[in-house]
C-alpha cells in the first residue's frame, strides 16, 4: 500500500515546458485582453500621479521657505498647491484600486474556469483513467493547485506590472539626468539576472515536487480517512501514519527548499544592488577629489540607483513566484490533456456543444419497446491485458430476460460494462436494434438502459433527490410508487426527515441493503427500454426480495432484461441463460435445456441446493 | 486561535525562532547602517580630501554588506525551515487526531473537509508564518523608528502621526472583519468542490449510466460561481486595503507640510524638520505596507486555524478506558473469545428510535454463531458494537469476561478480525493489502489465507500475483474478489474473534460452500459471529440470532428455529419461494 500505481508526478519538463505553460496560462487571461489594458493603463496613471505628487509638494515646501527667507508667506498659494497634491493623491489611490480590482476580477474568472475545466474534464476520462489515478490527487489539482495559481497570478499582475512601470520609470529618470550614470546603475541588471536564472534553476523542480507531493498527501489522506474504519479494525493506523509520515516529510523537506530557495533571490539582489551603492560611492567620492564630479551629483545617482534596484529586487523575487504557479498549471493542465474517451462517432445534432442539455432532457423519455441486443465475438481485457471476456456472441431478443451466470470474476460485470460502453471494444461489436453501439453516442445509447450497479452508490442529497436521478422531474406520485415497489418506501417512513432525509458521506447511515434499495428504486424509476441488474440485491435480504420480486418482474416485463445473480433462483425464469467461465461462454440455453446438459449450469446449480435443501424441505412439511 | 496555536507549535523551536529575531535585527541593522557609513564618505572622506578612508570606509561597507546578505539568507533558511515544520506539525497532529475519531465524528466534519484541511489550510498557516518571520522585526523596527524620529523632531507635529495611527488601525479593523467571515465561507466551499468532484469521480458509472453529466456540471457550477464570488469579494477588499493606507498616510503628509508650513511662519519650529518629517512619514508608509502583508494574509491563516483547531479538539467519543492495566491478561490479547452481550440496546446519536434494543446472547469459542434478519435490522450495527467502532447506550459487551469498555482499545481490536460489509481495499498491491492484518506475515501465510478465502487461483492468474497493483478501493478487482480479498486479509490474523458482515453475498454457492469448508479448520478454536442472508449458509451453526427491527425474536439452532420462530420461518419461506424449491 505504499505504491500508489501512478503517481503522475509531473517533473519539471524543463525550461522548455515551463515556458509553454506559461504561455498556455497566459492565453487563459487571453479573453480578458481589455481588462489587462485597463490595469495597465490604471497602473500607468497610478504611477504617474504617485511620482508627480511629490514633486508639488516638494513645491509646496518651497512656498514655505520663501515665506521663511523672503519674508512673505503666501499662506494662499500653499492651500492651493497642497489641495491638488491631495486630489492627485486621491487620484493615486482611485486607480490603484482600478487596479487590484480589474485584476482581481480577471484572476478569480480564470480561476473559475480552471475548476470549470477540471469538472468538464472528469466527464471526458475514460473509467480506466480512474482506475489509474488517485481521487485525492485529482482533488488536489483542482483545489490546491488552481487556488495556488489563483494567488500567485494575483500577486504577480499586480505587482509586475508596477514593478516594470516603476523599473522604467526611474530608468528615464536616470537617462535624463545623466546618461553615463545611466549606464553604470545598468550593471547591475546582468548580474541580478545570472543570481535570478541561477536560483531559478534550482527552485524550480523544488516547485514541481512540492505541488506534486501535496498532491500526493491529498491523496493518502482522502484514502486513509475514507477506509479508517478498516485499519481501526486492524489496529494499523501505524502502518498509514508510517506513509503518511514519509509524504509528510518529503513535503516538509521539499516546501522548505523551494520556500528557502526562492526566499533567497530578495537578499542576494539587494547584496548586488549594495555592492553597486558601494561602488558608486568609492569611485563616486574618488572622482570627486579629483575634481570630476561634484557632491550632488554623487548623491542624486546613487538615490537614483537605489530607486532603480527597488523594482529589480521585487522582479526577481516574482520569478521564483511564477515558477511555483507554473508548477501548479503544469499539473492542472497534465489532468486537463489526459486521454479522453474517444469522440462519439455518431454525428447526431445532439451532440457536441448542446450534448448535456439535450441529453438530460432525452432521458425523461416515454419508454419505447423492445430493443434486440446482439454480441457478436466479442472480446475484451482491461487496459489491454489479457482478455477477461473472450469471443462471446449471444441474441438477446426484444423483451426477453437474460441471465448471465458464472465464477466469480468470470465477467459478468465487464459485459454490462461493455454493453454501457463504459470500456470499449478490443474486437467484435455490439449491436442494439441492428446498429452498432459505438454508431449511436454513448448518452444517447445509455439513455436506452437502466441500471442497477454492483456497487451501491447513493450521493450526497436528499433520498427523494437520489431516487429521483433516474427521471429528474418526476412527479411526486411516480417517485412514491417507485419507492414503494422497491420496498424504500418501508424504511423511509420510519425515517424522521422522510424522503428529504439528506444522505452524506457515501450514504454512510443506511444499511448496505437499504442503499441497494434505492438504486433499484432509480433504475425502477428510471423505466428505460433495456434493464441491466447487477446483482441488484445481492445485501437484500430474501424476505424483502419476495417482496419487490413482483416490482422487479413487472419492471422487466417488455424490455430485454440483464440479469446478473448468483441466486439460481433469479435465474431459473430467464429466457436465455449465459453460463460463463473465465470469459466465455461455455453454455447457453434455458434453465431446462442446461439442466439437462449435465454440464456448467447443472453443477452450478446442485451447489446451491446440495447443503440446505433436505433440512429446509423437512421442516417445511413439518409445519 | 491562531495566536494560541503559533505560540504552542512555536514553543518547540524557540531557538530557532531567537536565531531569526536577531538575524534579522543584524540584518535590518546592516541595512540602516549603509548610508550612515556613506555619509561619512562624504562629510570625512571627502570634505578631507582623504583616499585612504574613502578606501577604508568602502571596504567597511563592502563588510557589512555582505554580513547583511548573510545574516538576511540565514534567517531566511530558519523561517523557511520553522513555518514548514509548523506545517508538517500540523498536519501530523490532524492525521493522528482523524485516526481517533469514530466514523460519526468523520462524517461530521466530511472526507474532504478533513483533507483540505490538512493540506490547503494548513498551508496559508505556513505563508503567514513565512511572511510573520520575515516582517518579525523589519516593519515594527521601520514604523516605530519612524515615530520616535518623528517624535524627536517636533512633538506638536507628531500629532498627525499619532493621529493616523488610530485612522489605520480603524480602517484595518473594519476590513478584516469583514474579510474573515468571507474566508471561512471561502474555505467550506473549497470543502464543497472537494465533495462534488470527489462524488463525481467515485459515481463516475453511475452519473454516466443515468447520462446526468450535464445536472452534476449544473451542480458543480452552483458551487464553483459561489467560490468565485467568495474569492472576488475578498480579493476586492484586499485590493481596497492598500489604496485606503494610502491616502490617509499621503494625505498626512499633504497635512503636515500644511500645519509645518504655518508652525514654521510661526518660528516653532525648524525648516530642516519639515523635509525630515515626510521622509519619516514616509517610512512609518513602508513599515505598515509591511504589516499590511501580513494582515492581508492572517485572516485566512486565522480561519484556517480555527478550522483545523476544531479537529483538534474534538474529543473522540470513543477511546481507551482512563485505568491502569492491573486487570488486564497477559499477552496482547484477551485469551478466551467468548462474547456475551448482556441487554445491550444502541441509538445511533440523534436519533429518537434505538437501532437494537435488549439484545443478550453468548457466542463461545469453537461455535459459529449467525446473525440473520430483514435489511435495516441492525446486523452491522450490532458487529460495530464489538470493535467499539460504536459503543453501546446500555447494557454490556463483554469479550473473555472483558467488558469491552474496560480494553485498551488495541488489544481489543487484536482479539477480533473483521471482514466488513463493504469490501474496501487501498491502492497499493494484494500483499500490502493483506498484509494490513498481519504486517509480519510471510508469502507462504498470505497464499494460505488466500487458499482459504478461495481467492488463491485468481491471484495467481494476475500478472505480477501477489504483487499486482489495486487501485483505490479495489475497483480494479471483480465485487467477488474483492470480498475473497478481505476475507483472506481477515484470516491471517489469528484471532480468538472472527467477524463476518455478508461478507459471501457477491460468491456464488460453489464457492461459498468451499470457502465454508476451508473456514471451519481455521477457526476452530475461535469464536465466529456471520451475518448472512443465505440460509444455506447458516445451516449448521451453533447458534442463530434472528434479528427482526433492532429486537433479537429468536436464538436458536436452525431446526429449533424452524419449529419456533415464524420470522425464520418466513425467511425460510421466502428463500423458498424464490428457489422454487430453495
Ligand atoms: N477495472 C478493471 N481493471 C482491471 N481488471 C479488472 C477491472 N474490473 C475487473 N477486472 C478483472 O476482470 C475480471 C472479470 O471481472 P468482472 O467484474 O467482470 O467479474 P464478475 O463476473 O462480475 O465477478 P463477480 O461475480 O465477482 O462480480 C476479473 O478477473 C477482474 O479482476
Ligand atoms: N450512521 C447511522 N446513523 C443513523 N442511522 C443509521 C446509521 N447507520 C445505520 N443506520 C440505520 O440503522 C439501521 C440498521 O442498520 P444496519 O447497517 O445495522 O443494518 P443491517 O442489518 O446491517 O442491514 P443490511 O442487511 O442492509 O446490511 C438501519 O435502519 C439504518 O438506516
Ligand atoms: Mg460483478
Ligand atoms: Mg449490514
């Protein structure tokens, strides 16, 4: 359990990745081109009114020394020149919060559309992908990573383009008062750029792997909390605190480095900037001895340099800022180019952009008769392995009722699940109807099939809610005789919230049968024309299965109807029975005929009633 | 909340913490030193016309220089190393906690509530402590530097600082006030897109089935706009926080050449103070944008805090018992596996109706004893009383002539081996599954439990056998093999106590039957509690209890049982009737 199958840890493809990221992130802000604008025009602004101000009040100061050295203070002239600083102030700060606004709002729609995306995606991952990857590294993606793109591209908007503007700025200042002084404070620029690439280098796969890692521990802990109850049973919470300890520290170890590395362009930019100063001043004060430069000139270079390194230092530091927001895009944008399932063939006007509108809208559908499923050789292994359903071809005629029975693990689920094309076809076909399975697109073709899974699934929601996903806006009527056909009605009544009795945590305060119940109740409500039942009530008891066996024969009355049950007795009145065996099928017929074969079916069958029957039958003509 | 949780992680490294205080004050130091020495480039080098102390000052600087680079990267590495290890601290603490709580009290909080709470809030408490430690001295240094100077100037003066003192603190005050209510809402709903997606991923098949792909991109939405309002909100009052500091610290200084100008006209004061005093204010400006990023962050940081702290507190319901172990047998576990229940009755909390009501029964060593009864009846409820997943609201549970109550819980747990309802496997490989029962177990052992749990051919048939991979709760396996896996994981501990949830529902007769067979040289000497639903299955236990609604109707053996019990009968019955004959 310390392996997880495949950690997709996107390591740092390198600065050609890194860069493609970047640009792919960008173009993700592509549609708010003119809100950039703005904000950069704010900034502009911002900045403009926030370097002039000074200056007025610089002016304003010299009002009151001529008033201390000329004699006339000109009380009026200060009240005017200091109102308008104070309206540029006023001015400085309005587009200042321009600013942070417009780009706050650009940074939270793209954050959106990231979670956006991450959602779509999941619907267009083939199941095999969910076999492969972690649920909690998924999760993380689309939490953690995009909320740490969110902040980043945040921070970096906002302060990049000050950090340019301000950089530029005093760049034309310095050009202007002194070109050559110009030129020596530009020394400083390779040096801070070779300190910036260098630590770059290193912090980057820092990045990458604190993201990933982060990841990771999501992972573990999404698994551990939700089997806790299983390693409480063992008494092994050490063996889990002993992985989640090792993630735990390599996400110390690795978040400590990319924060200590990044956290050490500031200061080591700032030593350039210094040893520039000091420069300047030796040579600086030199030169002034030997008459070359006056003092002024000295001191208003070197204010002007440390002005200039100021937003050198800040640039620097957001290098190592947008390194970990490319570590967290690359690992989004990893899920978000995951295979897909391939397109739907089918170029049917339903599909494409309006797919899911249309879709949801088919499956209130009145229920049309029939439906003729044909297998036809086919064959099929999970993730390309060794087939696990082999050369199987059977007819199952409109309306008729198919048992298909086996081992354990024979393939009885990996049928429905080719039937669902939920996996897809190494050879052979399927056909519905006379049309191939894959010539219809899937919702259409599952909007043909209700079913009823192995494994319970109940979701967050009211139970009314979870009845009711097999026919959204059903009526109040049709979810009752649902409910109470499949015996839910039974226990919901005892229940004190009743049908608004809100079901959490994986359903986790109903009984494994009462869930089963449910997901009959759906597929009951659901009233398609092909019915799959997968061990549909394999945690139901045999009393309540008499019960709803009248609901379950009616609800298969008219439709072709798989069934999968080890309970012979559920198989006994099928029409058609599939006996198979390390995925094939090794006899087909009705209950009679394979009874007297003599072969798979009849030993199946005597194992069933060879321990209890006697007994059971003499106390039966005992009462 | 969040101060109380710093200071207790933090008490751990106080030296690591002293080490960051005085390198950055060195480092701060260093900083204000440089000009000063500069000045003396000018007044003495200069002015003097002196080379040699030009030379000699520009290499006093060139010093300290590099003394500040170097004390500033140190406590850089400090703060980096402390705030990561207050993070991992917390989330250790957060995994430990969560091991202990029982599953009502995870459910109270949700899977993905807890997760994100040991990663994403976990990590704004690590920025705010990153940005603490590197503001730690700097800004308060800067900002009452700043005041002091100020001070020292001109006292009447000095009245604008101290009055926009209050003005930034009320602006402060009234933002974060505000924010905090939004990011406590900001992270339940990271919680809840957590939830959705997780829903999404584990109900893949069956959303697809139902082709409700375009509702759960409805519902996904609902609660994606939600979280994007929330994060607007927030980052707009942030984005708002700057600005507002801004004006009314330029605003004072528009104010204070304003009133200098007049106090100077007056001959109060100095011309020289003037020009001095803006550059003050212009520091005390910096010294509280510092702050000001760490106030933009605390807010989260103190939600985060105050979620992961409710965690913390919550005392798990069930937990060891407080005495000694005086009475406690030998060895790690109770040696004999009777289990009596002595009119035990259990609510589930909340609910009015009891799940089980007076339930009494012995089940001794070397018997099997089964559970049967209708759906809902309170048959997993009654094995989770045992391993005290539950504990009882009366009556008593005793293991050996332990009441259960009375067992570290460990040792309790090692007397029993539970197979659960719901075969659940982690993502890993068979063996490191199975070895969660037994960690010492050899691969000779897990081919025998295997063996025994009829589960040994397809294991073999996998590629890698024993070290193929599961994936996350065992998808990649047939329902049937994952309940063969967990039995067989169950029968490698050697427990006085065998516990079987339906746990041979999804195995076809042959194979339960056989898996029957292996089962009883096992568990010979154990005591074997199943429930089941198959009356074939129960022929010949010891004893049977016959659950009907939470109430034991009937315990007996399966013929005293068909001449007494009319719910067995009935059971028998409806076992027929779908037989046609069985
Ligand atoms: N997602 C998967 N990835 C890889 N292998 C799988 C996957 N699902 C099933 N298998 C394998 O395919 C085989 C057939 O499994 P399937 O679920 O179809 O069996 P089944 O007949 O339904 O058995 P059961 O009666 O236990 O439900 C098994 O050997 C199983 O291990
Ligand atoms: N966590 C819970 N909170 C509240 N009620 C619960 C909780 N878990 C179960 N229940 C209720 O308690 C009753 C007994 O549940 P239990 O799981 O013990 O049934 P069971 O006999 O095992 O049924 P099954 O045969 O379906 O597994 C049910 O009515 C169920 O709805
Ligand atoms: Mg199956
Ligand atoms: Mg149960």
């Amino acid at each position: 359990m310390t392996a997880p199958t495949a950690t997709t840890t996107a390591v740092s493809s390198g600065g050609a990745g890194a860069w493609a990221t970047g640009r792919r992130l960008l173009r993700l802000l592509r549609p708010f081109t003119w809100r950039m604008i703005a904000a950069v025009a704010a900034t502009c602004a911002f900045v403009a009114l926030n370097v002039s101000a000074p200056k007025l009040l610089g002016d304003a100061t010299d009002v009151v020394v001529e008033g201390v050295f000329g004699g006339t203070f000109n009380e009026q002239k200060l009240g005017a020149l200091l109102l308008v600083v104070a309206v540029m102030y006023l001015g400085a700060s309005a587009f200042s919060w321009v600013q942070g606004a417009v780009t706050a709002t650009a940074v939270q729609r793209v954050s959106y559309r990231l979670r956006a995306a991450v959602e779509d995606k999941l619907a267009r991952l083939p199941s095999a992908h969910f076999d492969e990857q972690r649920r909690g590294d998924v999760l993380s993606r689309a939490t953690n990573d995009v909320d740490n793109i969110s902040q980043a591209l945040n921070q970096l908007l906002n302060q990049l383009i000050l950090s340019v503007l301000m950089l530029l700025g005093s760049l034309s200042m310095m050009l202007w008062l002194s070109p050559i002084l110009a030129v020596i404070a530009l020394v400083t620029v390779p040096f801070s750029t070779v300190v910036t690439v260098l630590v770059a280098r290193k912090s980057q796969a820092h990045f990458s792997e604190q993201w990933s890692t982060t990841g990771e521990l999501n992972a573990h802990l999404e698994e551990y909390i939700t089997g806790h109850e299983v390693l409480k049973a063992f008494g092994r919470q050490g063996l889990a605190t002993e992985t989640f300890t090792n993630s735990n520290d390599r996400l110390f170890r690795t978040s400590a480095r990319a924060q200590y590395v990044s956290g050490a362009v500031q200061p080591l930019l700032v030593f350039v900037s210094n040893l520039n100063y000091i420069a300047v001043a030796v040579v600086g004060a030199l030169q002034v001895i030997a008459g070359a430069m006056t003092i002024g000139g000295v001191q208003a270079f070197i204010q002007f340099s440390r002005l200039f390194s100021q937003p050198i230092g800040q640039i620097g530091g957001m290098v190592t800022l947008i390194q970990s927001c490319i570590a967290s895009a690359e690992r989004v944008f990893a899920l978000l180019d995951a295979a897909e399932i391939p397109a739907d063939a089918s170029a049917l006007p339903a599909d494409g952009a309006g797919q899911h509108a249309t879709a949801d809208t088919r499956t209130s559908g009145a229920v049309a008769a029939g439906g003729r499923v044909v297998f036809d050789a086919v064959t099929f292994g999970y993730g390309g392995g060794s087939p696990v359903v082999r050369d199987v071809s059977f007819t199952a005629e409109p309306g008729q009722t198919v048992a298909i029975v086996g081992h354990t693990g024979a393939g009885k689920t990996t049928m429905v699940n080719l039937l669902m094309r939920f996996y897809e076809l190494d050879s052979g076909r399927i056909t519905i109807d006379g049309t191939d399975i894959t010539e219809r697109s899937r919702d259409e073709l599952r909007s043909m099939i209700g079913m009823v899974l192995q494994d319970a699934w109940v979701f967050t929601g009211s139970i009314r809610e979870n009845i009711e996903y097999g026919r959204p806006g059903a009526s109040e009527a049709e979810v009752l005789a649902a409910a109470e056909a499949t015996l839910v009605d039974h226990f919901v009544r005892s229940l004190p919230d009743g049908y608004a009795t809100v079901l959490g945590n994986d359903g986790d305060t109903l009984s494994q049968g009462q869930r089963q119940l449910i997901t009959i109740a759906r597929a009951h409500l659901a009233g398609r024309s092909i019915l799959v039942l997968d061990e549909a009530t394999s945690s139901v008891d045999t009393r309540t299965e008499v019960q709803i066996r009248q609901a379950m024969q009616r609800l298969r009355h008219g439709r072709t109807s798989f069934v999968i049950a080890h309970r012979l007795s559920t198989v006994r009145d099928a029409d058609l029975i599939l006996v198979m065996d390390h995925g094939r099928i090794v006899e087909q017929g009705n209950h009679h005929q394979l009874l007297s074969a003599k072969g798979h079916y009849s030993r199946l069958y005597d194992a069933q009633f060879a321990g209890g029957e006697e007994s059971l039958r003499a106390a039966e003509s005992g009462l | 909340m969040l101060r109380g949780m710093m200071m207790r992680l933090l008490a751990a490294h106080k030296p690591a913490v002293l080490a960051i205080v005085v390198l950055q004050f060195v480092q701060t130091t260093a900083n204000l030193f440089l000009p000063t020495l500069n000045a003396s480039v000018i007044d003495d080098g200069i002015v003097k016309g002196n080379t040699d102390l030009i030379l000699r000052l520009g290499g006093w600087m060139a010093a300290i220089a590099a003394v500040q680079v170097a004390a500033a990267l140190a406590a850089g590495y400090f703060s980096a190393n402390v705030a990561m290890k207050l993070g991992r601290q917390l989330r250790q603490e957060l995994f430990a906690k969560v091991q202990s709580l029982s599953s009502q009290e995870v459910g109270t909080f949700g899977v993905t509530s807890l997760v994100t709470r040991a990663t994403n809030d976990v990590q704004q408490i690590q920025a705010l402590a990153v940005l603490v430690f590197t503001m730690l001295v700097a800004a308060p240094a800067m900002g009452i530097g700043g005041i002091v100077l100020a001070l020292n100037q001109d006292v009447v003066l000095s009245g604008i600082v101290v009055a926009i003192v209050p003005v930034l603190v009320l602006i402060m005050y009234v933002i974060v006030r505000r924010l905090v209510p939004l990011y406590r809402q900001g992270q339940v709903l990271i919680d809840r897109i957590s939830r959705v997606l997780r829903e999404q991923i584990i109900g893949a098949n069956v959303i697809r089935a139902f082709v409700r792909q375009a509702h759960e991109a409805r519902r996904f939405a609902v609660v994606n706009r939600e979280l994007t309002r929330n994060n607007l909100q927030s980052a707009l009052m942030v984005a708002g926080m700057l600005p507002l500091i801004m004006i009314v610290v330029n605003l004072s200084s528009v104010a204070v050449v304003w009133f200098g100008g007049h106090r100077i006209q007056a001959g109060d004061m100095q011309l020289g103070s003037l020009t001095a005093f803006i550059a003050y204010i212009l520091q005390i400006l910096i010294a509280i944008m510092m702050a000001m990023y760490v106030l933009m962050t605390a807010p989260r940081a103190a939600v985060c805090a105050e979620r992961i702290q409710a965690v913390l507190d919550t005392s798990p319901a069930i937990a060891d018992p407080p005495i000694s172990r005086a009475g406690l047998p030998p060895g790690r576990r109770t040696p004999g596996g009777t289990v009596e229940f002595r009119d035990v009755t259990f609510a589930y909390p909340g609910a009015e109706a009891p799940v089980l009501e007076g339930i009494s029964f012995t089940a001794s060593p070397g018997t099997t004893t089964a559970i049967i009864g209708s759906t809902g009846s309170g048959k997993s409820t009654l094995l989770n009383l045992l391993p005290r997943f539950l504990d009882a609201t009366s009556g008593d549970i005793l293991i050996g002539g332990h009441n259960v109550r009375s067992l570290p819980l460990h040792f309790l747990r090692d007397s029993l081996s539970l197979v659960p309802q719901r075969a659940y496997l982690f993502s890993g490989t068979v063996a490191g599954n199975l070895r969660i029962a037994a960690p010492h177990a050899s691969d000779a052992d897990l081919l025998r439990a295997l063996r025994a749990a009829q589960a040994e051919d397809f294991v073999r048939e996998l590629p890698h056998g024993l070290h193929s991979a599961v994936s996350q709760g065992g998808t990649n396996f047939s329902g049937g093999q994952r309940q063969r896996l967990c039995i067989a994981r169950a029968l490698l501990r050697d427990a006085p106590v065998y516990l079987f949830d339906d746990s041979l529902s999804a195995l076809d007769y042959a194979t339960d039957a056989r898996l029957r067979q292996a089962l009883a040289p096992l568990t010979r000497r154990s005591t074997v509690i199943i429930v089941a639903e198959r009356i074939a299955t129960i022929l010949d236990a010891g004893l049977i209890l016959v659950l009907d609604q939470g109430r034991l109707v009937a315990q007996g053996t399966h013929t005293e049982l068909m001449r007494t019990s009319t719910v067995y009968q009935e059971i028998a019955a409806s076992q027929l009737a779908l037989g046609g004959r069985l």
